[in-house]
C-alpha cells in the first residue's frame, strides 16, 4: 500500500461511519445533494490523492468532503453564497463531540468553505484543492446533465430555450434555461481545477458536455423547423 492510500484506508476507518451516519441525518429532497453525492465526491476526491501522491490529511479531507454541503440552501436563496462558510461553521459543532483533532479545525473550515463556486474562497491547503475539484467533478460530464435538469425541475426552470438553444444570438442565462449552465459555468470550471488529475478528468467529461450541448441543439431546432 501506498503512504496516500494508507492515509486514506486509515481516514475511511475512522470517520466514514459516523460521516455517513450524519449526513443520512441531514438529508433533504435536494436530488442534486442526496447520498449519492456525497459518496461520488469522496471518490473523486480519493481518485485524486491517490493519483497525484502527495502527503495529504487524511481527517481533514474525509470529512471535508463528507460536509461540505452540510448547510445546503437552494441555488435562488439570497445567502447561497455564504452557504460553504456556514458548513464549515457546521462541520465543528458536528465534529467536536467526535474527537476530531482540534488543531486541524481551521484548516478544515477553509477545506469545506473554499469548495463552492459562488463563495469565490482560492483554496490554498492541498486538501482545500482536492475538495473543490472532487465536488466540481459534478460539475461537468454524464452526471452534471443529470444534476442540472434535476436542480431545473426543483426551480421549475426551463431546459431549454427553443428559439436559441445556445445562446448564439443572446446573452446565456442559467437561471432561465438549464442547458445554459453548461455555456456558462462548465466552461470556467473545467479549466479551473486545481489538481492534474482534476484537469484531466473534467477535460475528458467536458468533451463528452460539448457533444451533448450540440446534440441538444440538433434535436431542438429539428423540433422548431
Ligand atoms: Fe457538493
């Protein structure tokens, strides 16, 4: 076993019950923040320390991942983007009781607060890197469709607008049309992962948006013609 993969069977050995165990606690019918996500991110987040190899934190990055959405408002709610620095606040009262090591509280804080996009935190630990890209890998590719037009069926948002369904004759909204977000977001934040392994992944999924987004278009202006 490698020293990183250690690091992390340790981690998982540690916190992985009791994580599970609050975040099954403070579920909501938020599809694009059931369970799932949680387990997706941290694999993600496993698949990058294990491939980049460095000295990571085992207890900060495990829980980081697992509450980072810990306080989770809805994408319209005026204080979303104050949403990870209130999980970060969250994470201490859930972890205190727990044991975790109270030295590495702040460096946990700034792990969870730094992972959202809204926030607009630079993550500057090795972990708070990993946690954003781990999220942001939810972002782009297969499961980024998925989550978006769930989040426009919560919102009651349109998938698509018919009449322009690129935004090649207007400016795009993604708080109108759900396939706007993929020519607003998706681009920033497939070229703003901070690991290698991060790039290189969201570079792979985002070919695979870029093939949807054009499929999409076909199909909607066969439909308009
Ligand atoms: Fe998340």
């Amino acid at each position: 076993m490698t020293d990183v993969t250690s690091v992390l069977v340790l981690a998982e050995n540690r916190w992985l019950a009791p994580l599970q165990a609050i975040i099954r606690e403070h579920l909501d019918d938020d599809p694009s923040h059931d369970f799932s996500h949680f387990c997706r991110v941290w694999n993600n987040a496993k698949l990058i320390a294990g491939s980049e190899a460095k000295p990571v934190d085992g207890d900060i990055l495990i829980c980081a991942v697992w509450l980072h959405d810990i306080v989770n408002l809805p994408k319209d709610h005026p204080e979303v983007h104050l949403a990870s620095r209130y999980s970060g606040e969250k994470a201490v009262q859930l972890l205190a009781p727990l044991a975790f090591p109270p030295e590495k509280f702040e460096a946990l804080k700034h792990a969870i607060a730094a992972h959202s996009y809204s926030a607009k935190i630079t993550p500057q630990s090795y972990e708070a890197k990993i946690v954003q890209d781990a999220d942001r890998l939810e972002s782009v590719g297969a499961i980024a469709i998925a989550r978006t037009f769930a989040s426009c069926g919560t919102l009651r948002r349109a998938l698509v607008d018919v009449a322009d369904p690129l935004a090649e004759q207007r400016a795009p909204n993604n708080a109108l049309y759900g396939v706007d977000l993929f020519l607003t977001r998706m681009p920033i934040v497939a070229a703003g992962m901070q690991t290698l392994t991060g790039q290189r992944v969201a570079a792979e999924r985002f070919e695979f948006n870029r093939q949807f987004c054009a499929q999409i278009a076909k199909e909607v202006r066969g439909l308009t013609l």
